[in-house]
C-alpha cells in the first residue's frame, strides 16, 4: 500500500476514517490527514489518541507523524513531547527518541532572542536579581558542539558559561547549539553567581518552552537539581 501518496484534507473524513477502529485505516488516515490539512494543534491532537494504541504499528505511525507535524510547522506543543516521554512499550523506545529529536531540531531551528528576570525579594531586604538578554539557534547539520559569544558583564561570565551547560546537558538537544549573551543586568546586594546561573538555566528553558525544574535552595545557596531527563 503507497502511504506516501496519501492526502486527505477533510477534518470529518478523517474522523469517520478513524472511527473504523481498524489499524490498517487509521493508519491510512494518520498519514493523510498530515499531508493534507494545515491545523498543527488539531493534528497534533488527532495523533496523540494513537501513540499508544495496542497495535504497534498504529503507534508507531502516530509517533512518527509527531515527528513529521514538528518538521512542517517548526514548532511543537509542550504537551506532546510529555505525552512522548511517557510512552511505556518499549520496542516503540527508538521511535520515540526519533519523533522527540526531530520535534526539538525542527522546533527551534530559527534564532530565537530572548530576556528573563529573576526577581525575588525576601524578609530580610535580601533578594534575588538577574535579568539575562540572549540570542539562540542550533543547527541540526552539525555535530554536538556548545558555541558561546559572551557579550555581557565579564564578572558574570563563569557562572552563565556554567548555567549554559547545564541547560544543554538536561535537554534534548544533540546537534551544535549557539548563544549569545548580550547582557546581565545586576544589582550589587542582589546578585550573585548561583542567582547568574538559575537565571541562565531558567531563560533558556523558557526560550525553548522546556520544564527543567531546578530550584535554588535559599537557606543553603544551593541549586536542587532534577533527575536528569533521557
């Protein structure tokens, strides 16, 4: 059967398609309905009702079209590479990885220029402030590779250099990832290094729509880092 070729345009065909509940038509349907309707939301929707469908190759096309949804749009919703992760068979782990790279080298394949602010304020008249402005790209055609211009305050530099890599080691990107810092806005009773580096970590997480949860233990000026994703 030529999948390839399929192309269907109509939501209901779809739809009725797909209430067949027969694996060689949904399957059909799966593969027409993202070649030919232009709704990432809806479709991401359509495909998430199947990624763990009792046949595997009903699943497998779900999670594979995931992946193919990512590479039309360029983006993907935040809900899908959840729903991906949690996919328990694991003879679909390798389709998974496959759909969840492709889904992170497409998303954010355009420079993406960002600021975040931390600002917290305590008690005591001690707070907590860093404001980081940045641009960010990667690009899927070359190898794993950190490439960092830092273009900001030169005292803060060891603590975002580090915040930098610590992002990239809890994230799903495998190709060369290039920032540039263009500037860290600090205050003298506010600011410190641990503060540069959550600040750093958190605002790369928000440009890329991630969740790594890490929090800063403020009795102990220390970070509380999450298991580390896969």
């Amino acid at each position: 059967m030529e999948y390839e070729s399929l192309n269907y345009t109509d939501k209901q065909q779809v739809e009725k398609l797909l209430a067949t509940c027969e694996s060689d038509v949904i399957i059909k349907a799966l593969i027409g309905v993202v070649n030919g309707v232009d709704d990432r939301q809806w479709l991401e929707d359509i495909c998430l009702r199947y990624i763990s469908h009792p046949d595997y190759w009903v699943a497998k096309t779900a999670i594979n079209s995931l992946g193919d949804i990512a590479r039309i749009y360029k983006e993907a919703s935040e809900h899908v590479i959840l729903a991906l992760k949690e996919v328990s068979n694991k003879d679909l782990k390798a389709t998974v990885s496959d759909a969840l790279e492709d889904i992170m080298l497409n998303r954010y394949n355009n420079i993406i220029k960002h600021k975040y602010a931390v600002k917290q304020q305590f008690l005591n008249s001690y707070g907590r402030y860093a404001v980081i402005d940045f641009e960010v790209s990667i690009d899927e055609g070359k190898e794993e590779k950190i490439i960092i211009n830092y273009n900001a305050d030169p005292r803060w530099e060891i603590a975002c250099r580090a915040g930098i890599a610590i992002f990239y080691d809890y994230s799903l990107i495998s190709c060369e990832f290039t920032i540039t810092v263009n500037e860290i806005i600090w205050r003298p009773m506010d600011t410190n290094n641990l503060t540069v580096m959550y600040a750093t970590i958190k605002g790369l997480a928000e440009a890329y729509e991630m969740e790594i949860p890490i929090a800063i233990d403020v009795p102990n000026e220390s970070f509380v880092f999450p298991t580390r994703r896969s």
